[in-house]
C-alpha cells in the first residue's frame, strides 16, 4: 500500500517519474528478436554496454529523488513558515491528532417543532468552519432533528441513556434506543444529573462502558463547585472524576470520547473561568490522561471547555491549546448565537 502524502507532497510526487524495474532492464527500443538489428539499440550489445546504460539509469533516479527531496525540504520550510506567521497572529495551532468540537447541549428546552425550526434557521446562516458541530437534544426530538439534518455537518445526540440495555426501568431509555432515532453521541454526567439526581462517578461510568459498546460516543462532564474551587482542592476534584468515570476504559476507548470541563460555578451564572484560568485546568487535565493513559492517549483526546460560553468570550478561550472545542448550553438555544460559535475562529473584533 502507498504511503499518504498530503496535497502539495503528492503534487511534488506526481511531477517526478518513475523509474521502474522494466525500464532499467529493457532499454526502449528493443527487442529480444534477432530481426530487430536494425534497431538504435540492440539486444546484442555487449554486456560492458548494458552496465553503461544501467549506470546511467541509475544515476537518472538518483538525480530524480535528490531533486524530490530538496522539493521536500522546500515544502517543509514554507509549512513551517506559515505556522510560525500564524502563532504570531495568535491564530489557534490545533495538534493534529485533536479536532474542534462545538457542541450544544439544549437541556430541556424545544418541542419537536421548534427544534426543526431551529436546525433550518442554522441551516440558512450556514455557518462555514469546518469543525464539528453537536447538538444534544431531548430524547423526543432526536429522530425529528436527525432527519431534518441529513446532509449537513450536524451531529445529534442526547443528554442521558441508561446503563441498562433494556428491562423493567421504568423511564428509562437505552443507548439502543437512541441511536435507533439518530444520535451519534451522547452527553454523560453533567453536573446537573450529579447535583440533581445522584450520579457518581461510579454510574457514569457505567454509562459510559454502555455508551460505547452501543457504538455512540460519549461526552463526558466533569468540574468543580465554586466551594470546592475556593478551597483549592479543583485539582483533586478533577483528578477524582477522571479515573472514576472513565475508570478500566482502554486506549482506544478513551480516543473515541470527549471529555468537557465545566466548572459548575460558571454554568448559568453569567461568570466564565479566563482564558488563563480555563488553559490551566485544561493542562491539568491532559496531565491526568498522561499519567493513566500514557502521553499519546492525552494527546489524542478532545477536551472542551463549557461554563457560560458566549459568542463574546469564545474566541479567546479557543486561542488556548488545550481547549478543543466547547459545550454550550443558553446559547445554543438560539440559532444566530450558536452560528457565531460555531464560526468562533471567523469572529472579527
């Protein structure tokens, strides 16, 4: 199998020929018949002959692949160029192996009507960044929302499931059932289904080993009160939340969540960590992920920031390097909001 290159390499590639077995064996022009003597070039010149050509067919393709590689190196600095303009300019430098995630997380708001109205309204502003875009709807809207978003770049997905596959639990839904109407992915242990009705870390993370066996992706909450947050312990909170919902989860399915960070004094309140403030807590975790998970893992997990994001505040907190992505709440309720987050990185002071 042929190695990927990117565009411009393969570019470069395709401009350099090929220099082939045959070609270096059978010189054009000739032929294993003795009748072709009339030929430039004679099946029946001596061997000293064929090393001379053979040399000179050898020297072609090395002189080919020197010209390749200097190609290379030229390509290489003006990538590196171009990183370095664009660090300057404080433009985001996302690692390669992490994406972008903007996700919305509607809470218990929209009947299935106004959920449709929605996804068209996003639909006509069309917002043009390439990242990912997620919406968390109701368990009534999922199938509806699903549909009306076929053929866009909107992913759908819920705000619970349960760690049961079916049974007599009552008000419950599966991760079978979900993914049935169309969710892709689902959102775990928010503080609100902690604060509210009781999930440890120890359900969540029941759920999330349910979650992706049932093929969805799991977005999963952690964070720290304003209480905890004061009395210094932030780190030992998150540190806590880490291994216990996500306890016994391989490498390979720690690639396929998300994890979101949303420090619980920050949801609904108007307030907002800083950039420095969210960077740092972010940093801390990845530190968490390298310690259970190895460096690679770490580096490969898409962290979102979520706590009062507004289309005001989102292009600074997406400068940071370890923030991947968010999860917004109030304001993905509005199409035009939403919108603008999703095009965070084309916002213009």
């Amino acid at each position: 199998m042929e190695a990927f290159l990117p565009p411009a390499l393969a570019v470069v590639k395709a401009a350099t020929p090929a220099v082939t077995q045959a070609s270096i064996c059978v010189p054009q022009g000739s032929s294993r018949s003795p009748a072709s003597s009339s030929s430039r070039v004679s099946c029946s010149f001596h061997a000293r002959g064929f090393r001379q050509f053979e040399g000179f067919r050898h020297n072609n393709a090395v002189d080919q692949l020197t010209k390749q590689t200097k190609a290379f190196d030229v390509l290489h600095e003006i990538a590196a160029d171009i990183s370095e303009s664009a660090s300057s300019a404080g433009i985001r430098q996302q690692a390669t192996c992490r994406g972008v995630v903007i996700a919305g997380n509607w809470k218990m708001n929209k009947t299935i009507t106004e959920a449709v109205f929605f996804v068209e309204a996003l639909k006509a502003i069309a917002p043009k960044n390439n990242c990912g875009v997620y919406i968390g709807v109701p368990f009534t809207c999922i199938d509806a929302v699903a549909k009306a978003c076929i053929g866009t770049q909107i992913v759908v997905g819920a705000q619970n499931m349960s760690d049961k596959a079916s049974g007599a639990y009552t008000g419950e839904v599966s991760g079978d059932m979900i993914k049935e109407a169309g969710a892709k992915f689902v959102i775990l242990g928010h503080s609100e289904r902690r604060q509210y009705y009781g999930e440890t870390d120890a359900i969540v993370n029941a759920k999330v080993k349910k979650a992706l066996a049932d093929g969805l992706q799991p977005i999963v909450c952690i964070g720290e009160s304003l209480e905890q947050r004061e009395g210094g312990v932030t780190e030992k909170v998150l540190d806590t939340q880490i291994r216990g919902s996500l306890a016994d989860l391989t490498g390979d399915q720690m690639k396929n969540l998300i994890i979101a960070y949303e420090p619980i004094w920050a949801i609904g309140t108007g307030k907002t960590a800083t950039p420095e403030i969210a960077q740092s807590t972010h940093a801390f975790i990845r530190k968490v992920l390298t310690n259970v998970w190895g460096p690679q893992v770490a580096d490969s997990v898409i962290v979102q920031y979520g706590g009062s994001v507004t289309p005001d505040n989102v292009k600074t907190l997406m400068a940071q390097p370890d923030i991947d992505g968010a999860l917004v709440g109030g304001a993905s309720l509005a199409a035009e909001s939403f919108a603008k987050l999703v095009d965070y990185n084309l916002v213009t002071a």
